[in-house]
C-alpha cells in the first residue's frame, strides 16, 4: 500500500510540473514568443493541452469569466497540494 501511494504522490507531482509548462507555454504562445507554425512547438504544445485539459475544462465552466485572465491552472494547483496534504497528514500514517 505504501508504493502504490508513493507512486501517486509521484504521479501529483508530475503533473503539478506539467501543468506549470503548459501555463508557460500558452504565456510564450500568446506573446509570439514561440513559434506557432514550427512542427515541434506545435506538437509540444498539443501535448500539453491534451494532457490538461481534461481536468482544467469542468474547472473552467465553474469559475466566472475573468476576461483574459484563466485562473483554472491556479485551482487544479491548490486542488493537487490539497490532495497531497490529505494522503501525507491521514492515509501515509495509517498505512503503518
């Protein structure tokens, strides 16, 4: 049981790192920093979507519009180190 939640806390913390690059990324891509026609941007930049958009889309129907400002990355975010407190402060010291 122990692994198996090791490899969770892994997996949070990959993703945490993943959707930073991708607010990154669509902050290089909106001020023409990057390349939009270059194959290996865009493919990066695929990626990257699709790998966060599945869990900042229901974010986003929830929060108000904020006209440019999307502030979904930030509540996945505070959503993902909430999530890892919980398994660190209650289910890590049950496991023993």
């Amino acid at each position: 049981m122990l692994a198996i939640l090791d490899v969770l806390m892994l997996i949070l913390n990959l993703y945490t790192w993943v959707i930073i690059a991708s607010a990154i990324f669509s902050w290089l891509y909106a001020f023409n920093i990057v390349n939009p026609s270059n194959q290996f941007v865009s493919m990066i930049g695929q990626m990257l979507y699709n790998l966060t958009e599945p869990l900042l889309r229901p974010i986003r129907r929830l929060l108000p519009s904020m006209g440019g400002l999307d502030l979904s990355p930030i509540v996945l975010l505070i959503g993902i180190f909430f999530l890892q407190n919980v398994i660190v402060r209650y289910v890590y010291p049950n496991v023993f």
